[in-house]
C-alpha cells in the first residue's frame, strides 16, 4: 500500500486518495465502498483499509450520483421560531435517525414561493420531503406530490399522503365549553390567508355556532406571531363579543399581554381559546386554555409513511393518510360569559 502524498494536511481525503494508497483506479474504490459485492473481497478489503487510515468520508452528493439516495429527507416548516414546530422537528428527527436517515429542516417563512423554490432548488440533496402546514395550493401541492416523494402534515388534499391533525372537531369542542359558560357572542382570531388549516378552524366554528344557535364573527387574518395579538386584541374589543378562539396559541398569547395593558380581565370581561398548546400555554397570565394535540407523534408518523413509500416504489394499497385526534384542554382563560352592563 503506497502512502500519500502530501499525507498530514487539513483538507479531507478524497476518492482519488483512497485510489491512489490502494493501488486501484477510482472507479474501483467507488464500486467497493457503494456495491461490496462487485468487488472481490481482497481488493475491497484493501480499499476499505486505506478508506479507514485515510479517515475518508464520503460525500453525499457523490454517492447519490451512482446509487440514486442521498439517504437525506427535507422537512419544511413554515416558521421554525413558532414552538408548535419544536414537536414535529423532534419527532421527524428522532424517527429518521432510527432510520439512518439525515433531517434537512428549510424555513419556508409562511411563504408558498419559497417553499415551492427551496423544494426545486434543494431536490437533488434529498430523496423525499415532509411539509408541516404546507403554505401551497391543493393544485400546486397535488403536482408536487407526483413529482417528488412527500407527506403533508396537517393538510388534507386529495392525491396527496398526509398526516391530519384534527383541531377542526377541538374547535367544535371549544364552541361547546365556551357556550356552556353562557358566551353567545363569539369570534375568531384567524390566522394567514394561505393556511389550510385557518380555513378548516374557521369551518368548523361556523358550523358548531350554528348548531348551538350562537353568533360566530370572524376578525383578521393576522400574522400566527406574538406580536400580532395586539391588534387582535383590540379588534376582539371593537367587536363586543365575549369570547374569542384564536388561530394559534402564540397569537392568543399576545392577546393576553394586550388585554392587560388595557385593564381588560381575562376571563371575566373575555374568554380566550388557543390551538396547539405550546410549551409555555399553561405558564400564561392566565394559562391559556387550548387545544392539545400529539403533535410529535404527527413527525414520527409522517416519516414512517414517507419511507415505506422510499422503499416500496407501488404505492398500491399504501396508506394515504392518518388523522390524529385533538382535545380542549381547560384552563383559567376561559369563564362564564359577563352579564350585560344595564344588570350588573
């Protein structure tokens, strides 16, 4: 076995070196380290000897250009500082290391063209993907799904593998507390207008009021932030209602803060219903009541349907979607409904 030269420098061996030390041409050392078998087995154990003095470490585009795998699986989120994101990267990331496989996380920033731009200009780095809250439209994301392996969390789209999170029936739920606490004037803080998953809230809160015989209005859209819940806020104010379900957990967060800066009690004057129940929802003043859902279990979920797909090319009898159930988690952010001020 020939040393290298040039041996001791910083930069990281290549196939041409491992080539080099063991005698062989790169093609050879490509072979033995991608497909074993098409080596004879003194020859690979040359090279996998050299590959080990050499410290070699293959490079993953390299490697997908002969095998076709990148090994690699893309999860976009359409905003990685929102904490109800923190659960589902954990859990993709937890299940692909189970699988061998590398997370690559892209920040879409609630924007449907970057998404749709890091999805074509990223395609070559991974084999399939996995879109939380996906900003696209049904038509946009039924095209993409027949181009590139992926499941949409969050997200019900015909033709595409998804993975439902069910706040639409925890909005029904929470329409049911807030009128058994005698609320008839109620209203929804809603989110981007390129949410799906806004749109289904909205809904399902419209048909529950309807059910029960209350008023529902329907305030925004707002920006699913913290920063966004004081204009929310005044906005609940402006609209005399009683109680409000807002979008997301951050946006009902930042209600609350508004709410006390204008002397407003929470829930004597207003009640407030969250969605997602975030770390931090029940360390509130007061602690948000919310809807609670097993959002961690919505990656572990999403990536095991995404690599049977991978490794299963038919898709025949494959599953296309699971539904995760939610439920309104009770807090003190919610009480009977104040009595008209010509009573009080």
């Amino acid at each position: 076995m020939q040393p290298l030269a040039g041996a001791g420098s910083d930069r990281p061996a290549t196939l041409a070196d491992v080539a080099a030390v063991s005698g062989v041409a790169t093609s050879t050392v490509s072979r033995a380290l991608s497909n074993p078998g098409r080596v004879n087995a003194a020859t690979r154990e040359r090279i996998e000897e050299a590959a080990r003095a050499l410290n070699y470490v293959p490079n993953s585009q390299a490697r997908a250009l002969t095998s076709g795998k990148t090994r690699a699986i893309a999860v976009l989120v359409s905003d990685v500082t929102n904490p109800f994101y923190f659960g589902i990267i954990r859990g993709t990331q937890q299940q692909l290391k189970a699988a061998g496989y590398t997370q690559i996380l892209v920040d879409t920033e609630e924007s449907d063209e970057l998404e749709d731009g890091m999805l074509h200009k990223l395609r070559r780095s991974f084999d399939g993907a996995i879109l939380a809250a996906s900003r696209l439209t049904d038509r946009r994301l039924t095209v993409l799904a027949n181009d590139i392996p992926l499941v949409a969390i969050n997200r019900q789209t015909r033709g595409v593998p998804h993975i439902f999170i069910d706040t639409p029936s925890g909005i029904e739920q929470a329409v049911g507390h807030l009128v058994s606490l005698g609320h008839t004037q109620l209203c929804y803080a809603s989110g981007p207008e390129t949410s799906w998953s806004n749109e289904g809230r909205w809904r399902a809160m419209v048909r529950a009021a309807e059910r029960y015989g209350v008023t529902a209005t329907r305030l925004g859209p707002f920006s699913p932030r913290q920063y966004a819940g004081a204009a929310a806020a005044d906005a609940v104010l402006h609209a005399g209602v009683t109680a409000c379900i807002a979008f997301n957990d951050l946006l009902a967060i930042g209600m609350l803060a508004r709410f006390r800066e204008r002397g407003v009690d929470v829930p004597g004057d207003v009640s407030i219903v969250g969605c997602d129940d975030i770390f931090g929802a029940d360390f509130c003043n007061p602690p948000l009541t919310t809807l609670t859902a097993p959002i961690e279990q919505a990656g572990r979920t999403a990536v095991s349907m995404l690599l049977a797909r991978l490794d299963d090319q038919s898709t025949i009898g494959m599953r296309q979607g699971a539904t995760l159930p939610t439920h309104l988690t009770v807090r003190s952010s919610t009480g009977p409904a104040r009595e008209p001020k010509g009573r009080r």
